[in-house]
C-alpha cells in the first residue's frame, strides 16, 4: 500500500515512512497534477482539502478529518484496517522515502558522530540522500507512540 501526501501533511508523512509506508510528499499544490501523479503511480491520496473530494478522480483518496498527526496516522491505519509491522519499521528514509541498505558498521565510522558509533553495532543507509540511522531513541520514542496507538483502539 503506497500513499501521497499533500503539502499539509508533513508529519503524517514522517509516521507513515517510520511504520514503512512507502510515501510520497508532494510539496506543491494539490490540484490536478498532484491526483493526476498519484493515479499514475497507484498511491492512495491523503489529504486535508476537502475540494479535491469534488474533483474527478477514479483513485483512491481518504479525507482526513483531524489536524493532529497522530490522530491521522489512526485515521489512515483503521480506514485501510493496517496493522503495523515492527519488522517494517525504520526501513525507509523519513527525508526522501528511498529503501534504506543495511550499513556494515566500519562503514558507518565518521558518518555518524563517535559515541553514537561505539554504542550501535547496526546501521542503515540511505541510498538517494545518504543519511544514516541507528536505532537510537527516536526508535523508542516511536515504538512507544504506537503502543499507546494501539492501547487507545
Ligand atoms: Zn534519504
């Protein structure tokens, strides 16, 4: 399941790459071009602006009804009945949704500042941008988010 995101949508876009939901955040306006793209690649269209309802569009597109990111990451993960796989997490960039590679850990050495490297042993890169990541705090941070996600349903 691939998803586009309007301009309004930074933040659910970030949650939807760290569950793994490959996830493209159009920057421009969400007019034709925007559904037009979205059709062409087969992404569901997510979005906060009620007149592309009105517009003709054969894909699919979901209406977001709150503001908060949280609230919308639970919209789109009930309304496609998505359960979320630890597995996936953290395997797609949050900057530019390429697939993360798997990093050996000399690799990683000066990419990453020193104490973060003597304290992971694996790491993962980002082939288009080449941000690294590690499963550092925000992972739990993340992993906590979703357990109250999931405790709240
Ligand atoms: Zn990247």
């Amino acid at each position: 399941m691939k998803f586009m995101t309007d301009a309004n949508l930074g933040s659910l876009t970030k949650w939807l790459r760290i569950l793994g939901y490959d996830t493209v955040y159009w920057r421009g306006n969400a007019d034709r071009i925007f559904l037009a793209k979205a059709q062409k690649d087969n992404r569901i269209v997510l979005t906060r602006k009620r007149e592309l309802v009105k517009r003709q569009f054969s894909g699919r597109l979901l209406l977001l009804k709150t503001d908060l990111a949280k609230n919308q990451l639970q919209e789109v993960l009930t309304e496609f009945s998505l359960r979320p796989d630890p597995g996936r997490m953290f395997t797609i960039c949050l900057k530019c949704n390429a697939l993360l590679a798997d990093l050996e850990k000399d690799a990683a050495l000066g990419l990453v500042p020193a104490y973060i490297f003597s304290h992971y042993s694996r790491f993962r890169i980002c082939p288009v941008c080449g941000s690294v990541y590690w499963p550092g705090s925000h992972k739990d941070r993340a992993r906590d988010f979703l357990l109250r996600l999931e405790q709240e349903n």
